[in-house]
C-alpha cells in the first residue's frame, strides 16, 4: 500500500489493512463504518479537507498579516508609536492577504 491512512473518523483509531484484499476496516466496527473500503475509499472525507483547506489558507493570510506587523515594526524607530498610520505598501498588502 503506496498512501498512508488517515485515523477511524469515529473512534481515531488506526485502521487495519488486509494486503491480500487490500481492504481497509476499523477494527471496532463502527455502525456506520461497517464493511470494508479501499484505501482511496478509506481515506474520501470531503467535509474534513474543505475544512482543512480553509485552514491552510487562514493560515497563510495570518503569516502575511503577521509578515507586515513584522515590516511596520521594523522600520519604526524605537520611540515612533506603531498604529497610526501604516506604511502604504502594509496596507495594501493586508488587503490582498484577505481578499
């Protein structure tokens, strides 16, 4: 078997594999995972990837975000108060973070 599995999505327990069949199945056998899949099977959950891709890309707009409070941080001089107004260029990079 080439891909790992992802975790039972009931009880996250590790699910086995018969390499014979290549099947998968949890070992506790859950009402509503009983039966046997395949591995791509096995692995489809679509609601936890758009959920995770919603995740990643959260993510990526707080770093730019967290890159820009970095920038404006940086290139004030120790005494300059930081709010106020912001360099143009962190704004307009804010913006674009979360459109």
């Amino acid at each position: 078997m080439e891909e790992e599995l992802k975790a039972c999505p009931f009880c996250g327990n590790k699910p086995s594999f018969n390499p014979i069949t290549k099947e998968v199945a949890c070992i506790r056998y859950h009402k509503l995972a009983i039966g046997t899949y395949t591995a791509r099977e096995w692995n489809t959950r679509p609601l936890e990837d758009a959920l995770q891709a919603k995740l990643e890309n959260i993510k990526a707009k707080t770093q730019v975000m967290l890159d820009c409070v970095d920038y404006t941080v940086g290139n004030c001089r120790p005494n300059e108060p930081i709010g106020g107004i912001l360099p143009r260029i962190v704004i307009e990079n804010i913006k674009d973070a979360w459109k």
